[in-house]
C-alpha cells in the first residue's frame, strides 16, 4: 500500500462512519416524535436564515436541545457524531500540510513489512548467557523510552546463532504496535530498493517511502545480501542518512564487524550508521544459541 492509498482509505473510512452515523440518526427520528420535533425546528430556522433571517442564535439553541436529549436519552453521542481516529489529521490523512502518522503507519504496517518473526522479550532470557541478559535489559530501556530516547541506531553484530534475530523481534514486537515498524531481511530490502530502481510508473514511490518513514526500520543479518550495482551501496546510505536527518530509528544485526562494513558499503554510510551521538552498538559474543 502506498501513502495515496493509505489516504484514500482513510478518507474513505471516515466517509462511511458518518454514513452510518446518519442512517442510525434517521432511524432515531423515525421512532422519537421528540427528536423529530426539534430536528423540524432545527430545519426550519436554516431554511429561514437561507432566506435571510438572523436565526443563527436560535439554531444554535436547537442544536443544543438536540445534543443534549441524544445525550439523555440515547447514552453516548459517538453513534451519532462519531470522533477522528486521528485528532491530528481529522481522518483526512494530510497534517500541517504533510501526509499524516497514521496514514504512513497504515501504509508500512501491512503483513507483507514484517518479514520475521515477532518474539517475547521472556522467551529470549530464558538460559541466555548473561553477557546476552544485559543486553535484552538496555533494549527493554530502549522500547519503554521510545521514542523518547536519544538512541536512534542500534547495531548488532556477532556470529551466526549469537541471537541478534531474535532479539530484533523481540524489539519488533514490543514497538509494532505503538508506532509504524518495518522488520525486513537484508535481501527484502535490497528488493525494495531494487524495485524502487528499476520502476518508472506511479508506483515508485511507494517501494521507498515507506523505508524511509517508518518509525522503526530493521534490517536483518546485513551483509548477506548481493551487492548489486547502483542500488545496493548508494541507496543504503541514503536511507540511513535521511532517517538520520528525519531522527528515525534504523536498527540493523550483521554478521560483519564495523571495519568490514566500511570495506562493503563505504566509510560514509558506516559513519552515518554508527554516529556516537545516536549509536548503541553491541558485539554479541559467546554461546552458539541455536545449539543450547
């Protein structure tokens, strides 16, 4: 889903909850004489003041007497007047002239965005070394601060099996729900961004976007994927650098060590990915896990 479609649909949504709304309203009139007195009242001073009366004093004071017998007599007014999913946009996806949160988390929190995974923060302590335990604790600090938290970046490394995957879901699970996450290996990113290269209709954007805008994007297991020309090297760094700029969270394990990143993907990106000043990088070391 692109963030057009994101929009459509939430436009679209809010539509057809004042739909209902209004049949649930028609319906009350129907069956209350009262209700269809003062909503006689209410449409007659409107037509007035189409014709030129001052009534707007009045229509205000039937609107009132209106609000206040649905409140009375019908409970809650949110079946008649239902409120904004999003207070911010007011279910029009576009905020303060840019495409709302709620619209760019519908658009990146779709099935297909989370390519692993999702994992209990107990499950992964359970018998881990305690090299490991304390690890899981500052990420735990990390998810109960999010995202107010100076920590943006997050590497991972260490051998096959030393638990960074499953670590990054435990994460994943615990933000997925709070924010919009996207939690992609390194070879489905790579295809997100080849897709973006290589499409020249309107659909483009939406392979890339969402990379950039989520609130939470993890790369698993970097390095393993091919490198391929013109896409692999130079769109890993614009996403790490416009996430950056952006103050998102990008969250990458990998089997390589930081020397071996700058040899893959170049001393720029890495120096964007591992800034001091929002960096937590973390060699996991120790047991196998996958043999314990």
């Amino acid at each position: 889903m692109n963030y057009r479609q994101a929009i459509a649909e939430i436009r679209m949504a809010r539509e057809a909850s004042l739909v209902r709304a209004d049949l649930k309203y028609e319906k009350a009139l129907e069956r209350d004489p009262e209700l269809y007195s003062m909503e006689l009242d209410k449409r007659d001073l409107i037509l007035r003041a189409a014709h030129g009366e001052d009534t707007a004093a009045r229509i205000k004071e039937t609107d009132d007497k209106i609000l206040q017998y649905l409140k009375q007599h019908y409970g809650s007014l949110e079946e008649f007047f239902p409120p904004y999913s999003c207070e911010k946009c007011k279910d029009t996806g576009i905020a303060n002239g840019k495409i709302c949160d709620c619209a760019i988390k519908l658009a990146v929190s779709q099935s297909d965005n989370i390519e692993l995974p999702l994992n209990d923060f107990k499950d992964g302590l359970e018998g881990a070394p305690e090299e490991l335990k304390r690890t899981y604790e500052h990420m735990r600090v990390f998810c109960d601060k999010f995202p107010d938290t100076n920590i943006k970046n997050i590497v991972l490394m260490g051998g096959s099996g030393t638990g960074k995957t499953f670590l990054m879901g435990c994460i994943a699970k615990e933000l997925a729900l709070r924010c919009s996450l996207m939690f992609l290996t390194a070879y489905g990113f790579n295809k997100r961004l080849t897709a973006y290269h290589t499409t020249f209709d309107d659909t483009k954007e939406g392979y890339l976007e969402p990379i950039l805008d989520s609130d939470v994007l993890i790369i698993d297991d970097l390095g393993s994927e091919s490198m391929l020309r013109n896409v692999t090297k130079e769109y890993l760094y614009i996403v790490i650098n416009e996430r950056n700029l952006k103050g998102k969270a990008t969250l990458v394990t990998t089997n390589l060590d930081m020397k071996a990143l700058e040899e893959r993907y170049g001393a720029k990106t890495v120096s964007r990915l591992f800034d001091k000043n929002v960096c937590y990088a973390k060699v996991l070391k120790g047991y196998d896990l996958r043999k314990i």
